[in-house]
C-alpha cells in the first residue's frame, strides 16, 4: 500500500522517512509488506502522505 502510495506521490521512502522521523529502512519493511506500521507511525504516515492513516491495516 505504501509503494504505492509512493508511486502516486513522487515520493522515496527516503523522503516519507525524512518527513515522517521514521528509520528508512522501516519504512522500507513497510512498503514491500514484511511489517505492518505501528498505529503511532501509521498516524505520522497517514499525516505525510495526506491520507487516512487506517488505510495502511487494509
């Protein structure tokens, strides 16, 4: 979900970790689906991207 996310936004995983304060390379497990986030980085995810932050758990 948030590769594609990403994809849509013109953005790196290296950017939302800039934007978000998350480690790069959780972010990382994030967005090829070895992790689900936490809902406290769900939320600041959700607020980066401009999106519900709910949508992550989908």
């Amino acid at each position: 979900m948030i590769n594609k996310i990403l994809k849509e936004k013109k953005l790196t995983a290296k950017q939302l970790s800039e934007m978000t304060g998350i480690n790069y390379f959780t972010i990382q497990k994030y967005s090829c689906g070895a992790r689900k986030p936490t809902v406290r980085n769900a939320k600041k995810i959700g607020k980066a991207l401009e999106i519900d932050w709910w949508v992550l758990f989908s």
